[in-house]
C-alpha cells in the first residue's frame, strides 16, 4: 500500500461518526446494513449519513450493493488487512517475538463466541 492511500485511509477514519459507521458495518459482516439503519443506529440524519458513507466509500474502507429498494453497505474487510499490514510491515525489526502480543490481541478479537448451554 502506498503512503498516499494510508493517508486516505486514516483521513476517512479520523472523523467520529465515520469511525463509528465503520466499527459497526465490521460487526455485521458479512451481511452489512441498510444506509436508513445505520443513520437509525448511529442517530445521524440520513443525508450527513450518506456524506460519511460516501468518504468511506472512496478510501475504499466500505462497498454498497443495492438490494431491492435499499442500499446495503458492507466493510471492505481486505482494506483492513491492507492497512493494518502496512502499520506493521517492519515491525519488530527481525525480532518476531516483539510483534506477538499485537497478534495475540487480534487473534482475541476474532475468536468464535462460546455456546450458549441449554
């Protein structure tokens, strides 16, 4: 990834309510949510919604599909492996053990959630 898309990347994300819209569409992936139902959530009027959702949109952090008569926005989940490869592309220096917690705390946040007993 070259530094001018990171930097597009990190200016889409450096705004609270486009953040937020991009933390929630990551928990509802891979089937995404309507525009309407994101602006519901997230208490934003639609048409400042669909403001953020198009600067996301173009750092490429978030795709639409229309479906029906609504607009279902999803994250762009490669994008996040792209710039979080970039952040640690030369971590550690060599050293592999320096970088294992970072690891760890991703490898924590992807685990399965634990089955409900009856």
């Amino acid at each position: 990834m070259k530094s001018t898309v990171a930097i597009e990347v990190f200016a889409a994300l450096s705004q609270s309510t486009r953040l937020d819209t991009f933390r929630l569409l990551m928990k509802h992936e891979p089937e995404g949510l309507a525009a309407g139902e994101i602006a519901r959530r997230l208490d934003v009027p639609q048409n400042t919604m669909s403001s953020h959702l198009a600067v996301l949109a173009r750092a490429g952090l978030i795709e639409a599909e229309r479906r029906s008569r609504s607009i279902i926005y999803r994250a762009v989940v490669h994008r996040v492996e792209e710039i979080t490869s970039f952040l640690v592309q030369d971590c550690c220096g060599g050293r592999p053990e320096l970088c294992q917690p970072l690891v760890a705390a991703f490898s924590s946040c992807c685990a399965p959630a634990p089955e409900a007993t009856a």
